[in-house]
C-alpha cells in the first residue's frame, strides 16, 4: 500500500480588504464587537466591479501555485476535488469548471459539499484513491466566494462580518516512504443540527418560493443563518474530540503536535483548543485576524501561509482539525515530508 504525501501548498486571496471599520456603511457594528468576539480585525471580499474572480477562478489560481511548488504540471494531476459551500453555479461543481479553467485533460473532478470541513473530508477522499493505487497526484481545493451571498444588512450582521472569500490547495502526491505523509484522517457528521448553520434557498424546497415571494422583504431563506452559541459550543468539543482521536491512532501525545492548523472559525474556538491542550502560541497557526472565515478554504490557506513562513518543516507532525455545518467535524494527522 502507498502513502500519500502533502507535496505542494498554494493560495489566493482577492486583492479587495474589508476592514470591519469598512463594514460600518452597510450595518450597525464597531470594530471593537468584532475583534472581541471573532478575533477578525479584516477579510477579503470580491470587488466585482474589478475583478472577475469566482470561486471556481480563486480555487484554480491557488491551485495553480501548489502545482508549481510542487514541481508538476497539470498534466501530472489523475484527479480533482473541489470543497466548497458557495459555487459558481447550483449545478455543475466547480471541480469541472477548475478542470477547464486548467485546460486539464479529461481527467475526474468531483465536489464534495461539507462546508467548514470540506477540505479535510477532501484530503480523505484523496488520500484513500493514492493509498490504494489509483491515482499518483490529486489536486484537493477548498475555495469560497462569501460576499456574493452574505446580507449586508443590520440584520445580517451575525453572520456577515465573520466570513471572507479566498481560495487553498494542496497536491496530494503518491509516496513510498511509509514513515511521512499523511497517517490518518477521521471524520464525522452529526446531520439533526444540520438547520442550525445553513442556508435554505435557493434548493429544491425553496425554488418556486424564490420566484413567487422574490419581493418578500421578510424572506432571509436566502442568507445564511447560524446559530452562534449553539455552533460554538459544539465546535469547542467536536474540535477537541477530533484531534484526541487523531492523536490516539497514532500513538502520538500532544507534546508531540509541532503544528496545529485548527479551520479559522473563530479565534475564540482556537485560543479554547490551544489553553485545553496547552499548546503555545507557536504550535497553533491563526490567520483569521486577517481573512475572517473561509470555511473549506481556511485550512489550506492557513497551510500554504504557514509553510511559506518556514513554519512547518520535513518531519514535523502537523494536525488539521475542523468543525462546521451539518454539523460535520474531523481531523488529519500528517507527518511533513
Ligand atoms: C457569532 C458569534 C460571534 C456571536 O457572538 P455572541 O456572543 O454569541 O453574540 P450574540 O449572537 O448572542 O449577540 C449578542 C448581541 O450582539 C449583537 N450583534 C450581533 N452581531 C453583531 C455585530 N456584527 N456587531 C455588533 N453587534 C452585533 C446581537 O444583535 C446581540 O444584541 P442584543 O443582545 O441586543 O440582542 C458567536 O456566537 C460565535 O462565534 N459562534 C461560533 C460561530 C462559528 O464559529 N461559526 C463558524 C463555525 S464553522
């Protein structure tokens, strides 16, 4: 059986920040509320009126770059999957759309759709078709277009200020060395809190209402909703949980973590995993402060910053973990090659 290894990171962020001073034109909020509560002090936001990006052209530009640091070619790459929560379009995925975008062969692309952990559930997938043989380097992205969707209202503001847009991957690539890549992933999903965090239209339940009631002022079908409190109290556990199970697989304490890149929901959510497992400021990598949340994006941002930093290097044991709506949750134990 083989290995899979982590052999290129790469991101892309779009160039227009949000600072949450900027956010005072469309709601009532103060930078102060923000940072105490998220730790979110900017994100990026598409600016449509300069740029074409989508989510599907960020997951592809980030891509990209992890195909140059890895020394391949997109005629390299068996495989494609895409994690995302905003697409470009309902249907088809924008796995496809990267697919073109990268004038790629013919080769397969699949979406999966499991909001904030969709790059783990991602890195599974792909883990498991190298593991068995199929396929030697898969392309895994997360990539989200927030803004399009958020409410920019007082209203929406519970939700609005904490996301942001921007784009990760990685190049998962075949390895024989049976000591390094990565050594377990776990997921889970927990679907009866799957209305706490969640957006309700436009779907199948909601299509013909959308063009009936398209006037309704009333109508927040069409926004994201969260249940803050709720959300974050089982993030804290499922998080915690996710990274003990990883941990114990392998045999491994929490002495032994050199990196954990917790997804970047919210710094309080992180700064609670950090104090639990008492990691110090160097074993945890945060960049929410400057993105906001970029759901399946956050992870392979937060990996491609933190590698570009020299903060993770061959040999280190690095831990993924992440938690979001479905609720779905999980965890990936790598050791760096
Ligand atoms: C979303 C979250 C930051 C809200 O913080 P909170 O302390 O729970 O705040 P509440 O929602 O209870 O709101 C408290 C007050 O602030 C107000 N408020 C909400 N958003 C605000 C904003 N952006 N600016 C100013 N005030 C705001 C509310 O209206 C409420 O006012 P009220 O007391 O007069 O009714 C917090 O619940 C959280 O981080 N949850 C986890 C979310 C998460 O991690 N999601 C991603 C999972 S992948």
């Amino acid at each position: 059986m083989y290995r899979s290894k982590i052999s290129g990171v790469g991101k892309y962020l779009p160039e227009n920040v949000v600072t949450n001073n900027d956010l005072k034109q469309w709601m009532e909020t103060t930078d102060e509320w923000i940072q105490e509560r998220t730790g979110i002090k900017e994100r990026r936001w598409i600016d449509t009126e300069t740029s074409d990006d989508t989510t599907s052209i960020m997951g592809a530009k980030a891509a990209k770059q992890a195909m140059e640091r890895a020394g391949i070619s997109k005629d390299d790459i068996d495989f494609i999957v895409f994690a995302t929560l905003s697409p470009d379009m309902y249907f088809p995925g924008g796995g496809v759309r990267v697919q073109e975008l990268l004038e790629m062969d013919t080769i397969g692309a699949l979406d999966v759709r499991n909001q904030c952990s969709g790059f783990i559930y991602g890195l599974s997938v792909a883990d498991q078709f190298i593991k068995t043989g199929m396929y030697k380097n898969i392309l895994v992205i997360g990539s989200e277009n927030h803004s399009g969707g958020l409410e920019r209202s007082t209203r929406g503001r519970g939700v609005t200020v904490i996301f942001g847009d921007g784009a990760g991957a990685v190049v998962l690539s075949r390895s024989e060395d049976e000591s390094t890549g990565i050594l377990s992933t776990h997921l889970h999903s927990e679907g009866k809190y799957a209305k706490e965090l969640a957006l309700e239209g436009p779907s199948t339940g909601r299509w013909v209402d959308a063009i009936m009631e398209e006037n309704d002022p009333d109508d927040t079908s069409y926004y994201p909703y969260m249940n803050g409190q709720f959300v974050f109290k089982h993030a804290v556990v499922r998080f915690s949980e996710a990274i003990v199970e990883g941990l114990m697989t392998n045999h491994l304490n929490k002495e032994d973590i050199d990196m954990l890149i917790p997804h970047q929901a919210n710094l309080r959510i992180s700064q609670f995993i950090q104090k639990k497992f008492r990691l110090s400021d160097e074993q945890v990598y945060n960049n929410i402060q400057r993105y906001g949340n970029t759901t399946a994006a956050s992870i392979p941002i937060a990996l491609a910053e933190a590698w570009e930093e020299g903060k993770i290097n061959k040999g280190d044991c690095v831990v993924l973990a992440a938690f979001g709506s479905g609720f779905t949750w999980g965890s990936a134990i790598i050791k760096w090659a």
